[in-house]
C-alpha cells in the first residue's frame, strides 16, 4: 500500500485493486465527484484503504455552509436513483445530511456537515487507519477483514486488533496525536 496516496483525489483508485478500480469507473461514469465539487467530497471508508468486504458501501463525506444547497443538489441530482433518500442526523458533534441510494451496483452514502471535510470524523478515522495498516502490514490488514466478516464495524476491529480500550471511534482519534 502507498504511503503517499492523495484520498482528496480519486485517481489513485485506478491503480488500486479490481474494485478500487471498478468504483472509478462508477464514481468517473455518474461524475458523482464533479456532481459534489463545491462541496469538497471525499471519498472515505473501507474501499479507499483496501480493507473493504463484499458489501461495503462508498461514503463520500462532503463540506457545507449552506444545508438547505447540499439538500436540494441531492435531491436534483440523485434523487431518482435507486432507494434514494435523504435526512437530517444529529448524533454528530453537528448536523448532517446524509443521503443514501444505489448506483451501479454500489451502495452509496453522502455525508455533509458545515465541517471541512478533512475534519471530518470519517475522513480522520481513515487516514489513522490507513497509517496502522501501513505500519503493521498485510497480516494485520487480513485481521481486521476477518473481523469485518464477522460483523464488527471498522473502527472496533482496528481496536480489538490494537487492544484499544473504552469507545473505538474516541480511541482511534488519540492515536492521531
């Protein structure tokens, strides 16, 4: 895996994996990116850091200062998609919109906040994970697939395999420090 991967920018997923390739494709065809540009879009999650299992989603983290332009570009853009829907969650430090839809056979969440995306949670989360990966190697990386499979959620198979005590997703922002 290279150390060096812009994640702000999606070609590098053309010389990843067969997947990693095929959601260029999918992202590039439905210029989903170009669609969310004003918005800063990332994509993060478990496909971007080769960690994915066969039902993972593509999550696209997006920046806001307007909800009421993001809302009304989701629905404009892809509301006609398949399952489409979008709400409002406030379980975050703040709000989020979040639509959801599929796409070519992907499962594809957009997350907005009035948060840049780098700062975003998602995004953080990502970049530590992919620095652990890095550090620990492939035998790790198959781990925390094998927990993935199993049901855990990312952030508390990285925990589990790291002993990280008390909340995954808390415990995985310290190891950013």
């Amino acid at each position: 895996m290279n150390s060096n991967i812009d994640f702000k920018n999606i070609t590098y997923l053309k010389g990843g994996n067969d997947k990693q390739r095929h959601v260029y494709e999918v992202l590039s065809k439905n210029e989903i990116m170009t669609i969310l540009n004003e918005f800063d879009p990332i994509l993060v999650g478990t496909i971007p850091i080769n960690i994915d299992i066969e039902n993972s989603d593509l999550d696209i983290v997006c920046h806001f200062t307007d909800k009421h332009s993001i809302e009304k570009l989701l629905v404009r853009e892809f509301g006609t998609a398949e399952r489409f829907k979008i709400w409002k969650n406030t379980s975050q430090e703040s709000l989020a919109i979040v639509a959801n839809f599929f796409m070519d056979g992907f499962e594809i969440e957009i997350f907005g906040q009035n948060v840049p995306t780098v700062n975003q949670r998602a995004y953080r989360h990502m970049i530590i994970e992919h620095n652990l990966l890095l550090e620990h190697g492939d035998e790790f990386r198959k781990r925390i697939i094998k927990l993935k499979e199993k049901g855990y959620k990312t952030e508390p198979a990285f925990a589990i395999e790291l002993g990280l005590k008390g909340d995954p997703y808390e415990a995985l922002l310290e190891l950013e420090k």
